[in-house]
C-alpha cells in the first residue's frame, strides 16, 4: 500500500519535475500557492530557496 503524500509534498514534486522551464515553474508555483494553507506557502518557499529553485 503506497502512503498518501501530502499537498505540500505533491507540490514539491511537481516544481521539482518542472523546474527546468521558468515559465512553466511559475504557472505550477502559483497554483501551489492557491491549494496551499498560508503555513505551508512558508515551507515551499524555504524549500525552494534551500534546493536553489527560482520562481523569477
């Protein structure tokens, strides 16, 4: 049985999978922000400056 992942988890996979194309981050960036509680829109940004991604 496979584990549920969380949104903030699922999130950061798909920015991961998509990190290569700026345009195509931000578009994912902002729909994660959307689905995102405010506490958790903290950790992806931290998460995102810690793996050295970029959402400019």
């Amino acid at each position: 049985m496979k584990a549920k992942l969380s949104m903030l988890d699922y999130c950061k996979k798909v920015l991961r999978c998509v990190s290569f194309d700026k345009r195509l981050f931000k578009k994912e960036y902002r729909k994660s922000i959307a689905w995102l509680s405010p506490v958790e829109v903290k950790l992806l940004k931290q998460w995102i400056r810690n793996n050295q991604l970029s959402t400019n």
